[in-house]
C-alpha cells in the first residue's frame, strides 16, 4: 500500500471530496457564503480562494493518497485569509499563527494515521516558511446538530489535542486550540515513532520526511 501527501494547487483541488469541493464556509463571511451558495457557484469561489492564496502567500493545504486515491486533506492559511475565523465565539486567532482550517480524512481510509500525517506534513512545511504556531477551533460536540453549522466543516477537537495541540481559550463547543511549532521537532519524532508503529516500513514514507545522513563514525587516536 502506498501512501504520499502532495500539495494543494489548482490542478488537485479537483480530488477533493465533492462535498468539500463546493464549499467555501472557511474561506468566505458567513454572509459571502451564504450569497455564493445562492448563486450556486461556491465551486468557482473555492477555486479563486485556493489561487489567491498560493499567489500570495503559497502552500495553503497537503492532500493525501493511497495507491493513488485521494483520501483525505487539510488546509491552512493566515487569519486574514480566512474571514470565518473571526465569526466564533473565542476568536480571534493570534496574530502569530497560522489558522488549520480543515482536516478531512475518507470515511473508507478512516483510523490508519492518515489525520497525523497531514498535520506532520503541514507542520514541516509552516516550520520551513518560519511560521511560531498552528491554531485552529475544535468542535467538542462533533457529531451532535449545531444549525448555524454545516455537517464535518469544524474538526472534532479531540483529534488536534491527539495530535498535540492545547487549549488556549476554552468553549462548551468551540475551543481553540494551538500548537507551538519551536517544539515541532520533538512532537514529530514522536508522531513518526507511531505511524512507523501503525503502519510498519514503507518506502513513500521517504516523501513525507527528511532522510537523515548518517552519522561518520570517528576513531580516537
């Protein structure tokens, strides 16, 4: 079985899941969205956002495959480029973090560490560009009918504290959470120790991390 995780760009903004395809609730106000929807083109809304971003700030998300299908994704982006942000109730993000916008894994690829890996592949890549810290709202009632809220657009906020995030400013629904990435190191060896764990030896694991040289060895004289 082999596993890679890509970047999101316009070409593979296509294999997202049609649902997620079409929808913008993150990347437009609450109010241009809903105005999209009743145009009917959140499609091309969801296209101009994604070309926008990688125009002007780049990577804004990492999709993952397996044997080629696509089977999850997660995006990412500063505040100002996510105006829902500032519509919960403990925004607003802080102005050093980067704002994980969804994390979405295929139901028929659900429980084989593919979430992790998404957010390992995002935290290299937000460490590279020197970015201090993720934050993103959890919903700590996923599952349940909130009316004002599509069905899976908010993460379950216990899946960011399995991968490391804590709780800056707690809600009954939607707390937000934070992971500082000066201690991103450390957390991915340990996510790699687990996915090697769940997964076992696999050679595409090479696309989602460094090799690291080896170490010469030194004979003391």
């Amino acid at each position: 079985m082999s596993r890679r995780v890509v970047n999101l760009t316009l070409d593979t903004l296509e294999d997202l899941p049609r649902s997620c395809r079409g929808c913008v609730y993150w990347e437009l106000d609450p109010v241009a969205a809903e105005r999209a929807c009743a145009n009917g083109d959140p499609g091309l809304e969801k296209e101009a956002w994604v070309s926008q971003a990688l125009l002007e700030w780049g990577s804004c998300g990492k999709i993952a495959y397996v044997d080629g299908m696509p089977a999850g994704y997660v995006t990412y982006a500063p505040p100002a480029y996510v105006p829902r942000s500032n519509a919960f109730p403990t925004s607003p993000i802080s102005p050093d973090a980067v704002v994980l916008m969804t994390s979405h894994v295929v139901a028929a690829f659900a429980g084989g560490g593919l979430g992790r890996m998404l957010v390992q592949a995002m935290a290299r890549d937000l460490t590279k560009r020197g970015i201090k810290a993720i934050e993103a709202f959890g919903d700590a009632k996923f599952g349940e009918y909130d009316p004002e809220m599509p069905p899976g657009c908010v993460t379950p906020a216990d899946f960011f504290v399995s991968v490391g995030f804590k709780t800056v400013r707690p809600h009954p629904r939607y707390p937000r959470l934070r992971m500082e990435l000066r201690t991103a190191l450390s957390w991915k060896s340990d996510v790699e120790y687990a996915l090697e764990k769940l997964l076992g030896s696999m050679s595409p694991e090479t696309l989602l991390r460094p090799v690291r040289p080896a170490t010469a060895s030194t004979t003391t004289p």
